[in-house]
C-alpha cells in the first residue's frame, strides 16, 4: 500500500456514533441522534448537526457549557475524535480487525461542567457573525488547534516561527482543512512546516497515551532516524509494558483503531499517522491473557 493510500484510510476512517440527551434535563421530542463521525477530527465538528437534530437553541443553551460523556466518563473535547475512541474502547482479541459497525454511544451533558477532567470552554461572543456555528468556526477549538499545531512545529524544528508567521488568510485556510476533513489541503499546508531533511528535524510530535494509568508520556527523542522503530522506542520509554522491541507480549500500541508494528519507522508512521492536531497519538492497552 502506498503512502497516499493509507493518508488517505486515515481521512476516510470513521466512527458510528448515537449522541443521546437527557430529556429531563434538556427538553425534546427525539432522544438519540445517529451519524458518522471521521476519526481525524473533533466531536464539537458535529454540533451543529446535533444541535438542529434535537431543535437546540444556542440562545437559550450556549455551547459553552455542554460536554460529553461515555461511560460515566467526560470525553476531552481537546483530543481527536479516534484518540477518544481508542482510549476508552479496550483493546479486544479482535484487535486491527474493522470494527466500524460498532456503535459508540455518547451522552450530551449541559451544565456541572466537569472542569477539574476537561479544559473549560471559553466564553463564545453572542454578537459573531450569524453563520459562525454552520462554518463551525468555535474560537475555542480554532485556538486550541493554533496552539497545537504551533507546537507540533516546535517540536519538529526547536522553533515555532513557520506557524507563527502564517498570514491569518493561511492560518484559516489550515484550519478549515480540518474543518472540512481536507487531507489534501491539509497536507499541503503541514509540509510547509516539516525541516527539508530527515535529519534537520529536531524531535518527533508523539504523545503515548496510557489508559489505565490515565498518563500521557511525551518522547524527547536523541536525534531522529529513520532507524528508529516503534519498538525500540516504546522499550525506551515503558519498558514495563514492552519488554522486547519485537514482540508485543504485555501491551499493544494503537493509532486509528489498528495495531502499529514494532518494526515501523517511528517518522514514517508520524508522516503518515499523524492526526490534525499535528502529533502522533498512540493508545497503549494491555493484551488479554493467551492473545499474544
């Protein structure tokens, strides 16, 4: 399979999802909305759906104040919508194996923001431009997408100075990339951020996301190489979970729902992984008894 290929599977994944409201909490005459989510995205994307579905008035509910939840747990609305998914979603014997038709039910919440677990959302001004939520143009997640990317750069070239000096008119232009699940513009803009080499990049964006120790380990990688492998970093890294540099017999890393091969180029699978964020998620979940 190409590189294009698999950029391109990337883009097309996506997620079933049924978004259910409390209708004693907030009042309407449908109680679940059905749709597809793309991976390589946020759940806020979808608010405008969700909120017409169930004939929600930004008036009366400003956006500021829902949140989601699964499981009894929130969902972050700061990570992609695939790194929500795999956190919370166990790894199965069925491993890289399509899972599509499974339904992920999430639950809309208004009010008792869960602060102290999710970042809070800023204030949205109520005199934007009346079509600010059909162009989903948030200011908090465009902001928080700008600071995200601003350090994917830093990280890739010690120096955020490419993404910071992009005209507003550019800036917009990636962003709405993302908006509108671009990867072709997308990727145009981003590999104006990478070093000409491989060897002028100073760090890789990556953050390994441990479920069960609900912690986020952030490589600081000693020059990068295409010599350098998935597992060999992860031995670096948790040696507790990946014991050999070959073989998965604790834990298994995971990026858009399929298992990553120990012998993979870390800074190919950045190049073609990477999520719209700008960094390389990695769910890590333990193997089931006897399924190594």
């Amino acid at each position: 399979m190409s590189s294009s290929d698999i950029i391109s599977r990337v883009w097309t994944g996506i997620l079933k999802v049924e978004f259910q409201i409390d209708s004693t909490q907030i009042p309407s005459t449908n109680n679940s909305f059905f749709t597809v989510l793309n991976r390589n995205s946020y759940l806020h994307l979808l608010m405008p759906d969700i909120l017409a579905f169930f004939n929600i008035s930004m008036d009366d509910f400003p956006i500021e104040n829902w949140w989601f939840e699964y499981d009894g747990v929130p969902l972050k609305w700061n990570l992609p919508a695939g790194v929500l998914y795999d956190s919370s979603h166990p790894y199965t014997r069925k491993g890289d194996e399509d899972t599509t038709s499974d339904v992920w039910t999430i639950r809309m919440k208004y009010g008792d923001y869960p602060s102290a677990y999710v970042i809070p959302i800023e204030h949205i001004d109520a005199d934007r431009p009346t079509d600010w939520l059909e162009s989903c143009d948030f200011p908090f997640l465009k902001s928080h997408w700008m600071n995200q990317m601003k350090e994917a750069c830093y990280i890739l070239n010690n120096s955020s100075k490419i993404m910071m000096s992009m005209s507003k008119e550019r800036s917009d232009f990636f962003y709405h990339s993302v908006v509108n699940n671009d990867s072709r513009v997308f990727e145009s803009c981003f590999r104006k951020l990478l070093p000409t080499t491989i060897s002028q990049i100073h760090n890789i964006p990556i953050k390994i996301h441990l479920p069960l120790a609900n912690k986020v380990v952030r490589p600081s990688l000693n020059g990068v190489s295409s010599k350098l492998t998935l597992g060999k970093m992860l031995q670096q890294l948790v040696p507790d979970l990946f014991p050999s540099n070959m073989m998965m017999t604790i834990a298994v890393p995971i990026s858009h729902g399929v298992i990553l091969p120990l012998d993979a180029s870390v800074i190919h699978l950045y190049m073609l992984l990477k999520y719209v964020d700008g960094f390389l998620h990695i769910n890590v979940h333990m193997l089931e008894r006897g399924s190594a």
